[in-house]
C-alpha cells in the first residue's frame, strides 16, 4: 500500500496562500508518486495543529523562524509554489526528504 504523508501549508491568516500551497503541492506531488494529505492552518494556530496532526513536513509561506515548534517536522518555505521560481527543486527536496521518513 502507498504511504500517505501528512503536510501542514502554514500562512499568515490561514486561507488563500495556504491553501493554493496545499494545492500546488498535492498536484506535484502526485506527480512524482507521492501521496499525501495537506491541511491549512494560520501561524496562530499553528502549535496546537501541529501537536494534533503530527505532520511530517510544513510548508510556510511565511518566515520559517515564526514556526516556533514544528514538533520534529521539515519546515520548507513554500514561497517558490506561490511564485512558480524554485517551485521544481522544492518539489525534489520535499520527495527527497519524505522518502526518508519511513511509515507514515
């Protein structure tokens, strides 16, 4: 059976860049195989979602410093999704580094 991946897309307010990270990345990644499960949150609300979820990768579209505790999760910066420059060698790190992190 494939592994599914937990992702958190963390931004600002906790709608619109976040969930279009959510979605650009789902794409790309099912592309290269992978399959995941993305779900948005605010920074705000950000520890309480992480503690809960236990994501294995967070994807911010704003500074990584403001994710205070990603519980032991790879913050990546999700700005190359949002502006399309560096999106594809994102795409590579976040599989490179999901297929490190054995059982979902």
């Amino acid at each position: 059976m494939a592994q599914k991946y937990r992702i958190l897309a963390v931004c600002g307010a906790g709608l619109a860049t976040s969930t279009h990270v959510a979605k650009t990345l789902q794409t790309g990644l099912e592309k290269k195989g992978i399959t995941c499960q993305i779900r948005t949150c605010s920074v705000a609300e950000s520890l309480g979602v992480i503690f809960q979820y236990k994501p294995q990768v967070i994807m911010a579209t704003v500074s990584v410093n403001s994710i205070k505790d990603s519980g032991g999760a790879k913050v990546f910066s999700g700005v190359p999704l949002l502006t399309g420059i560096g999106s594809q060698q994102l795409f590579n790190d976040v599989v490179e580094y999901l297929k490190t992190q054995g059982n979902a």
